[in-house]
C-alpha cells in the first residue's frame, strides 16, 4: 500500500510532468488563461490518462509480449482513439466547453505527458492497479499544474505589471517559479 502512496505522491508531486519533466507544456501554457478551462481540460486529460495507462498494460502484457517494437504506434493509437472518443463525448455534452477548449481538446492526442505516462509504466513494469495509481497521480498533478498556472495569469491580469512583461514572458517566468517550487517537494519527502 505504502508503494501506491509513493507512486500517486511522486507523480502528483514529486516528478510533475508539467513542471519537473516538462511534458504537456503546450496545453499548459495554451489552455491556462482561466480557470474553469483549466480545470476542464484537466479532467479530460484525467480521463485519457487513465484509459491509457490501462490500455498500455493491458497491451504491454497481453499482446506486445514479444513485438516490443510496436509499443510506441500502439500507445499512439490507444491515446488517439481515446481523445476522439472525449471529443465527441464534450461536443455532445458541452458545446460551450467544446468553444472553449477550441484546439487544445485535440491537440490532448499529441500531449507528449499522456505518452510518457505510458512509457514510464510499462519501462518501470507497473502492475494494472500500479499504472492506474501512477495515471491519477500524473493526471491530477497536471491538473494541478494547469489551475495553479490559470489562477497566477487571473491574478496578474488585475495587477499592475509592465507592459513589457505582459503576455508571453510574464507566462514563462511564471512556469519557472513553479517549476522551481515543486522541485522543493523532493526534499520535504525524503529520497525514497
């Protein structure tokens, strides 16, 4: 048990993707302007990140036993035929949300952190309840990485920042101070 704690803590905390691996930067900085958004995308990457970690297992496993050369198109396939399926699913449901999320709904099947997740459970040999538990922590840790972002751009946007430092560069600035934070999460739990 304490294993699944490390490796939900690890990928919430620990080991970003966002913003220790640098991976999903695009939705990161594209998607983060508010916070409702954020945290909708959030959850449909959420999504796709769990159906794909299962997913990888299950064809790490079952079928790719020994085509390990297939791995990547097949993650590939898995991750695109999924963020179809939540794009059709949000058109239906949320149209308005469909707007919003405008390009960066598709652009999910391109989010290099939905392929490192799969690549990083099978490489580390996750069980099916080990890559469930590394996909919420990933999930939610990319989530969190995205409001967190959302909330900092809504707060300077009723500050008075230079006009210089307004936009792109205020945003890079940002994404490094959080990087920078979250790095102080490997020394608060130790080297396990």
């Amino acid at each position: 048990m304490s294993d699944l704690v490390w490796i939900f803590i690890g990928a919430l905390l620990i080991n970003n993707f966002v913003l220790s691996y640098f991976l999903g930067l695009c939705p990161f900085l594209g998607v983060s302007g508010r916070i409702e958004t954020a945290v909708r995308l959030g959850l449909a990457t959420v999504f796709v990140m769990l159906i794909t970690a299962v997913c990888a297992w299950f064809l790490n496993t079952y079928i790719l036993v020994h085509a390990p050369y297939l791995r990547l198109i097949s993650f590939i396939v898995v991750i695109a035929s999924t963020v179809q399926f939540v794009e059709m699913a949000i058109k239906k449901l949320s149209p308005a949300l469909f707007r919003s999320l405008g390009i960066f709904l598709p652009l999910i099947t391109t989010n290099c952190a939905i392929l490192g997740l799969a690549i990083f459970a099978t490489n580390r040999n996750y069980g099916l309840l080990e890559s469930v538990v590394f996909a919420l922590g990933a999930g939610g840790g990319f989530m969190l990485a995205l409001v967190l972002m959302a909330g900092l751009r809504e707060e300077t946007e009723l500050s008075d920042v230079p006009a210089l430092m307004r936009g792109t560069a205020l945003n890079l600035i940002l994404a490094g101070i959080l990087s920078l934070a979250f790095m102080g999460f490997a020394g608060l739990f130790g080297s396990h």
